[in-house]
C-alpha cells in the first residue's frame, strides 16, 4: 500500500469508529478493503461522506453495513453529491405537491426557484400550510411521494443553490 | 378497547404510557423533539414522529403539531401523561374537535379545576374541607386587605390560574400586604398570562396529603386513598410515601366517601388526585385537584395492586370501574419513592449531559421507573426527573431499609443526581421517626450548612 492510502485508511477507520458503523467494504479496483467492527449500534448518517472519504471511487462501490434501523430518518442525512441544499419540513402533517389534486406540481426537477417561493404545501390539522424554499436555486430532486405523512424536520426536496 | 394511542409526552411517563398500551395490546405512538432522538420512548414505541426542535414551547408543548401527528398516525386517543399539555383545556377540546380521544377527564372539569378559586368553591359546595379564605378572585389590594382582616394573619395570596409553587406570596403582616400582592400578581401574569390572585389562611407547618381518585365515564368513582408528600424543596416533591402516617382509617373513609360524592356531582373521568395540607391538629384542607395521572402514582400502585396507567386506558375505553378493580380495595404494607434528579446534590444546579455509568438496583419490592440508559443524554431543555426509586414493604420500617440498600446501589456516573441527598435523607432520624412537615427540607439543608 502506497503511503497515501494508509493515511487515507486511516482517517477512514477513525470516520467509520466515529459513526459507529459495523462493517465496511471497498473494491476500487486497485485497492480492496474489509473492515469489521465490534457490533454496536449504528447511525444511519454518513454514507456520502464515506464516499467522499475514499476518493474517485464511485458511491455504489462503497458498502457500509448498518447494524440497525433507527426509526427516524437522520436530520443530518447528507446526498450523495456535494454542496446540495436540503429543505426540510418545518411542521408535521402530509405533504401535498401540488394546490390541489389533478393540478401540476408547484415544482418540477430542473425549476428555478426563488427564496420565498411556495413549492410545496403541508396539511396539518386540516389546515393547508404553504412550503416556502428558503434558498434561491434548482430543484434536483423532490424527496417524498404526493399524500405522504411526514415528521418535523424532515428533508422534502434538494435544492442546488445559485 | 383503544386501538392506536400517541403519548404526548417524554421521559419515563412517556414509556411507562407505551409499556401500559403494550400491555394491553394497544399500539403506541411517540412523538418526539429533535433532541430526544435516541430517547427510550421513541425507541419502544411502534411508531415514532419528530414534531418539533428541542425547545418544549416548540415541540411537545406546541398543540397543531402533536394534533397533526396524531392525525397522520391515525390514533384513537392520546394520552398526554403529567405536566406538558396534560392539564391544558384548550388541548382537550382540540383533541375533542379533532375526533381524537383525550385520556382524561372532559375540558370543562379540566377547566374547572384549573381556576383554583372556581375549584376551592366546587369543593367547598360539595362539603370538602376548604382553608378559610376569599370567595373567588380578589381584585385589588384594598379588598386584599380587608379579606386578611377577616381571615387572619398569616395569609397567603396565590395565582388563580397557576400551579407548582409560582404566583404565590405569603403575607404576615398588615405592612407587607400591598407589594406582595403586586409581586404575586406580576409572577402569575409572567407565568400563566393571568395575574388574578385569590387568597386562603397560610398554614405555617403543614404537611402535604393527596388522595389519588379514578372515576369511570359511567358515573362510579372510587378513591385509591391517600399519598403524603411533605418531604419537598421549593415546593418541589422529593420523597412520596403511601400509606401517610397520620391518616386514620376514619379520616381516609370520611374524606374517600367525600371526594366520590364531590367528584360524581362534578361529572369527574378518569384519574386525578386531590391534595390537601393538614395543620398540626391533624385537620385537612383542600388545595388544589390535579386532572391528571401523578409522577408519584407507583407508590398507590405497590399499596393496592392497581396498575393506574392501564386503568385509565381502561376507563377511556368505555370500561366500568367494577370490571377495572378489585372487588374490594385494601392498603397493603408501605411505599416509598424518591424522585431521581439530575440536579447537584447540594447547590440544585441543573446536571445535563452523557450519563456514561448507569446500574440500577433491583430486587424483591424495588422498581425503577426511568427512560435513561448508559450512554444515554439528559437533554437540557426539559425537567431534571431521570428516574424514580420505589420500594414495597410490608411496613414502614422494612420499606425504608429497602430503599437505603437500593439508594446504595443506584450507581450514575456522568452527571450529578440527587441520590446523596435522598440516602442523606433517609438518614435522618426525624424522617426515620416520621416527623415532618413541608419544612423539614428547609431545616435539613440549613443544618447541613
């Protein structure tokens, strides 16, 4: 191994320890790893990170193997690619993607939205709560499915800023 | 029965809610803040919902947000536990607007009871022993004045909306009269968003007596006898034990047989508890009626054999008092509690943190009832209860040996708890002796010092 990917392993196992994972296995083609660790209990974060870590190598090469479910999703859930906002719900209710049923979307993936602008609605206790984007930029990607309940804080949509 | 229920609370009450519904095969639901993710509750629940950042105002205390998680979960009914929303009207009546079943009893009585003039003057109707006092809300100083004239030095003024301890000031003298009654007036206002004041006689050297109730939605109550509480700091309960020494068996009949005929009239459901003060003649008066389930409810369970928190899941569900109890209600030995704080021992300081060390004790007669576990969080945003000590024996003296041994091997490390000062407490040859009062803390900790 060359001296650089010892460094990088290390500072692998230290991330890997650090977010509890319990196994860990990389093929890059030139460079295969097992990791295993004591069991213990996971969180569900870092996957991107992990990633990130490693290098050039894609995230479908990289497996990390959760010991068990936790049964919130992680506030701190990263995506896979860098620098993307995420927009999380600030109520608890059911997510509505469009004004009312049958209606277009109030956003689609590839829209520009502007700060402040509705791209969303969340129903609680019968009253239907506007989602505003609170950055300016692109709509990657909408995170949750039309009728879906969903909790505080939960990540709704991803959003490149710019 | 009840098919689905969100528990709208956290902590040990939270879980010992899901351990209940479990019980009786009814699905659970937690809510919960951004801070108490990895909390016990949520863990064992079958559902869990974030409703809220760590702030209580903006999670377990905010109203559209519990609703509407219980409306995505679909539940029957929710139960709101103690302190939170368990004793706040205005949540009762959405819950009921909301076609969700409030564990409880309805708003109105809620309401009714949560106006203390309005409920000293309930209780007084129904032939309750009530402190002397005023009728209703005492407006100005001047009326203040002429009510202590009537009732007599010392009095004391206390917030009609309030509760724990706040908005109230004690009045000894004719001189001090007007900016007491300004400060207590200011503190309720600050506090409960109303700052009208009633005022009762003060009883210097009481000692707290609470008699827990359960009533059914088919009229029937019954009471559970009485709890005594006098052990507290700051009007902060520290030590409860059941059976109280200085109830007799013909004040527990008088007093049971007057609260079942109070709360019928008043159409009570559900739990709650009724705490008096009793002077150094051994007489009791009203204070104030909780609406809720207590934090010190396992100490009348370990007497009766009454799981409360089932009963009130029971009573909810429609079911009578006679098929929830046993036919006939008995004392059985003594229990004792003592309420775990995540507080200094001596300076009160609030401890939060990562408890890194956590064995409790366990043993014939010993239960714990707490949502912490090693490794686990105190969160600083909520109350300092991490968990209660309750023993069983079958008297007085056996209960407190008890409770000295699994004192000493009640191991947290991490962060500070209040188990010094209770083993410190059980020390004391006065609590040994049963000698006490409200005061005894006050005298403990001057003559530690």
């Amino acid at each position: 191994m060359k001296a650089q990917d010892i460094a990088d392993l290390k500072q692998l196992i230290e991330f890997l320890k650090e977010y509890k994972v319990a196994e860990f296995d990389l093929d890059r083609g030139d460079l295969k790893i097992r990791l295993k660790f004591n069991p213990t209990e996971a969180s569900s974060a870092g996957l991107a990170d992990l990633a990130r870590l490693i290098g050039s190598a894609p995230p479908a090469a990289a497996h990390a193997a959760i010991s068990q479910p936790t049964p919130a999703p992680a506030l701190q859930a990263v995506d896979p690619e860098a620098g993307l906002h995420l927009l999380k719900s600030p109520i608890v209710g059911t997510f509505y993607g469009s004004p009312s049923p049958g209606a277009a979307p109030f956003v689609a993936p590839g829209d520009h939205v502007a700060k402040g602008q509705v791209i969303g609605v969340v129903e609680a206790m019968k009253l239907m709560n506007e989602i505003e984007s609170d950055v300016s930029g692109e709509i990657v990607k909408c995170l949750v499915s039309n009728g879906q309940p969903i909790e505080f804080g939960q990540p709704l949509f991803t959003i490149r800023q710019g | 029965m009840l098919r689905k229920v969100l528990i709208a609370n956290r902590g040990e009450i939270a879980l010992r809610v899901i351990n209940a519904c479990k019980e009786l095969g009814i699905r659970t639901v937690a809510v919960y803040s951004e801070a108490d993710r990895d909390s016990l509750h949520v863990r064992f629940a079958d559902e869990a919902i974030c409703i809220g950042p760590p702030r209580a105002a903006d999670s377990y205390l905010n109203v559209p947000a519990v609703i509407s998680a219980a409306e995505i979960a679909d539940v029957d009914a929710i139960h709101p536990g103690y302190g939170l929303l368990s004793e706040n009207a205005n949540f009762a009546e959405v819950c009921r607007a909301s076609n969700i079943k409030f564990i409880g009893p309805p708003p109105e009585v809620t309401r009714l009871m949560g106006e203390k003039d309005k409920a000293r003057q309930a209780m007084k109707h129904a032939r309750v022993p009530i402190l002397p006092g005023s009728d209703g809300v005492v407006a100005t100083v001047e009326e203040a004045q002429d009510w202590a004239k009537k009732v007599g030095y010392p009095v004391i003024l206390k917030a009609k909306a309030g509760g724990g301890g706040r908005g109230m000031r004690i009045v000894r003298a004719h001189e001090e009269l007007p900016n007491l009654f300004h400060a207590a007036s200011t503190e309720a206002e600050n506090a409960f968003g109303n700052g009208e004041l009633y005022m009762e006689k003060f009883v210097e050297n009481p000692r707290h007596i609470e008699f827990q109730m359960l009533a059914d939605e088919h009229g029937n109550v019954v009471s559970l006898f009485e709890r005594e509480c006098s052990i507290q700091r700051r009007h902060q309960k520290l030590i409860e034990e059941a059976p109280s020494l200085k109830v007799t068996p013909r004040m527990r009949e008088e007093i049971g047989r007057t609260l079942c005929h109070c709360l019928k009239e008043i159409g009570y459901q559900n739990a709650g508890t009724v705490e008096f003060l009793m002077d150094e003649d051994g007489q009791l008066y009203f204070i104030e009626m909780n609406t809720r389930i207590q934090v010190e409810h396992p100490i009348t369970e370990a007497i009766t054999g009454v799981d409360m928190v089932k009963a009130q899941l029971l009573i909810a569900s429609g079911e009578r008092l006679e098929a929830i109890l046993p036919a006939k209600l008995e004392i059985r030995g003594h229990s004792i509690e003592c309420r775990i704080n995540a507080e200094h021992p001596q300076k009160f300081t609030p401890s939060a943190g990562k408890i890194t060390v956590f064995h409790v004790p366990g043993g014939n007669g010993v239960r714990v009832d707490t949502a912490q576990y090693a490794e686990s969080m105190v969160p600083p945003y909520y109350d300092s209860l991490i968990a209660k000590l309750i023993v069983h024996g079958r008297d007085r003296a056996e209960a407190i040996a008890k409770m000295e041994r699994a004192l000493s091997q009640f191991i947290v490390q991490g962060i500070e708890t209040s188990i010094p000062l209770h083993r410190a407490i059980f020390a004391d040859p006065g609590f040994r002796a049963g000698i006490f009062d409200t005061k005894f803390m006050e005298n403990f900790l001057a003559e530690k010092n």
